[in-house]
C-alpha cells in the first residue's frame, strides 16, 4: 500500500474525498482536515446509514494507510478490544518449563507476559506501528459500549497509551488518525467529547445526494435517480421509524437499475421497497396513501422542472 502525505488544504481533502467516489460538503472536508492537521480525533454523530464509517474507510484507502476497526457492541471490554493473553500457549509453556525443572520464578514469569504471549486487539495494534505508519483507527458506534468503556477509552485519545499491568506501558510512536462514530442512541460522556472535533453528519441535500447515485450507480438513468431522490428525500420528512439511509438509497438505485426500470411506478415500488424499507410498519405507510401521494408529489416537482 503506498502512502500518501496528509491533504494540506480543505480543497484537498475534498478532492481526496471525491477521489474514493465519496462526495463531502465543505464543512466535512473542514472538520476533517483540521482533525488530520491537529491530529486530534474526529467525533462524527449522524443516524445510521448517512456515511459515517465510509469516511474512515475511504480515509483510509486514499491516504495508503492500514485501517483498523473496533466494532463496538453491548458488553465489550478490554479483552475483546485492547488485548488478552494466549492463555494456551502460556500453559504448555508451564508444562514444558516444569519437565526441564526450571524452578527460577521470574524468569518463568518474565516469559510467561512476553511479547510472545501478547494478542493484540484492535486498540493495541492502532497503538503498535512506527512512526511515519500511523493507522485510521475507526471506533465504530461507540454508544453501543456502556460508560466503563468509555472511560478506559480516555486514556488512549489522551495519551495515545495502554498500560498492561503485566508488560508496562505501550505508547504510539505516531497518533493513529480516529474516527469515532456514534448513531446516538445514547449520549456519549462530555469528558470523550472535549478531546475531539466534532462533526453532525446529517442526510445530503437532493443535488448531492442525486450526484451520489450518479456517481455510485452510472447505469442508473437520469429521469428513474431524479425520481428515486426525490421519493427518498419525501419519505425522510414522514417520520418513519428509520429513515433510508444514502447506503439504502443506492441499493435501491442498483436494485432497479438491474430490473431495467426507467421510472418509479407504484407496482414497482411495492415490489423493491425492501431494498429501501427494513421495518414492516414504514412498508406498510408507504404502501398506503402516504407513499402515493409522496410519489405523485415527485413526478409533479420534476415535471414542472421540465
């Protein structure tokens, strides 16, 4: 993988953005390059499906870095995240150390939590390059943790350190480049907060997100993207149980690219919706007047429009 040196201008980081087909509003490209020039971490909060964690991989890939991913989740802890020992190992290292009859307890024990017993998780292994190789290190929806995770995660975006209690400290020799994301499900402590910037990634505008399907989905003819945008961007003001998503939006748009559709129709709609829709009850509204009307709405828009 060949390094790239960080964007040094907002204009840049767009452009390193649209390079990976990731179309950004300026104040994203801001955010983010102030986060790559003070090397501090970058809180991104949004609801799912808007892009969050695609700009970590995208980050990533242009950039020529390695990407590293903790994937949060209820009940997460230090031994799934940071590191846990080769238990295995250890013990038939015990076994072979008694049959040759070594009796020296610290150097059995200094062999035991060597460097060779270490598993090193996620945050461990953000922490362990050398400098000039820094990962992007992604903490993806961190409100599934609970607070107690949260607070071991103040040392790291501190100090860029883990302190194991048998082995000593692990300092980065370069801070990894953190991307935090959140769906806020919960609020994420303040004490975390200060030591980031901080982005709401909310849903694109209808041009941005029409140059996203175009971008994303090129079979995609221009009459059935203006109105599958359209539709989308109505349905996000019914206050469904969870709207769709730009991620949802171009499945859709791949879904009914491949049936050769050339324009939405209710029939084709009613057929597709679950590569828009995962919740019954929103298919069921949609299915009803509300998503006629919203589409009826589209056409008239874009037939106006010319």
């Amino acid at each position: 993988m060949v390094q790239t040196a960080l964007p040094a201008s907002i204009d840049e980081t767009l452009r390193l953005l649209e390079g990976q087909d990731y179309l950004a509003g300026r104040p994203l490209a801001t955010v983010l390059y102030l986060a790559l020039k003070l090397k501090r971490p970058l809180f991104l909060e949004g609801d799912a499906g808007v892009g969050k964690t695609e700009i970590a991989k995208v980050l990533a890939k242009g950039l020529g870095r390695e990407l590293i991913r903790l994937q949060c989740y209820e009940g997460l802890d230090v031994s799934s995240a940071v590191y846990e020992w080769n238990y295995p190992a250890q013990m038939l290292d015990i076994r072979l150390a008694e049959a040759e009859g070594v009796t020296d307890r610290g150097r059995l024990e200094k062999d035991l939590f060597s460097e060779k017993h270490l598993i090193r998780r996620p945050v461990l292994q953000a922490l362990s390059n050398a400098s000039g190789a820094a990962p992007v290190f992604l903490i993806d929806e961190l409100d599934r943790t609970d607070e107690a995770f949260e607070a071991f995660l103040l040392e790291i975006l501190s100090d860029y350190q883990v302190t194991i209690p048998e082995f000593g400290t692990i300092k980065a020799a370069e801070p990894p480049l953190v991307i935090i994301t959140t769906n806020r499900t919960r609020e994420v402590h303040d004490a975390l907060k200060r030591r980031c910037l901080y982005h709401w990634v909310d849903y694109p505008s209808a041009s941005l997100e029409l140059a996203i399907v175009k971008r994303k989905v090129p079979g995609c003819n221009e009459r059935l993207a203006s109105e599958i945008v359209g539709y989308v961007q109505r349905l996000r003001t019914l206050d469904l149980f969870k709207n769709p998503g730009i991620a949802e939006t171009i499945d859709w748009a791949t879904a009914l690219t491949e049936l050769d559709r050339v324009a939405l129709d209710p029939e084709t709609i009613s057929d597709t919706v679950g590569a828009l829709l995962k919740y019954q009850e929103d298919i069921a509204r949609i299915q009803g007047g509300e998503g006629r009307q919203a589409l009826d709405a589209v056409k008239a828009e874009l037939l106006a429009a010319g």
